[in-house]
C-alpha cells in the first residue's frame, strides 16, 4: 500500500510503499496525533520512517492492492 505524509510547513511529502494493513496504519496516525508521539511507519524494504505526530499535516493512505509497473514474475 502506498502512504503520503504531508508534514508542516515543507513542501516535500514523504511517499512509502508499506505490507502494513489500513486500520493499523490509521489506528498509529490517530494515535500520534492525539498524543503528539512520533509516528513509526516501516517499509517494504525493512527500513523505518519516524515523523513527529506534532509536525504532521496529513496522511493519505493509497489502495491496498498497488498495481506494479514494469516487468517481473507474478
């Protein structure tokens, strides 16, 4: 699933492919920003996005099933 998050006063969003289901990733934004925590998001790859929950300034959450571009075995 591919995630967006818009931070505060940049004009750069961070954009991640993620294995993690909606409602979790939901579920930690809502948190972050109630509690004003970091926000720890981990991608495909293995590597962590950490995103102070008071810097954020939304978070669009993709579909769940990305269609891939390109050539590779199914």
């Amino acid at each position: 699933m591919e995630i967006k998050i818009g931070i505060q006063n940049i004009a750069r969003e961070i954009v991640l492919e993620t294995d993690q289901a909606a409602d979790d990733i939901a579920t930690q934004v809502s948190e972050a920003l109630a509690k004003g925590t970091e926000l720890r998001l981990k991608d495909e790859k293995g590597r962590i996005i950490i995103v102070p929950g008071s810097a954020l300034g939304y978070v669009e959450l993709g579909a769940e099933e990305a269609r891939r571009v390109g050539f590779g075995a199914l």
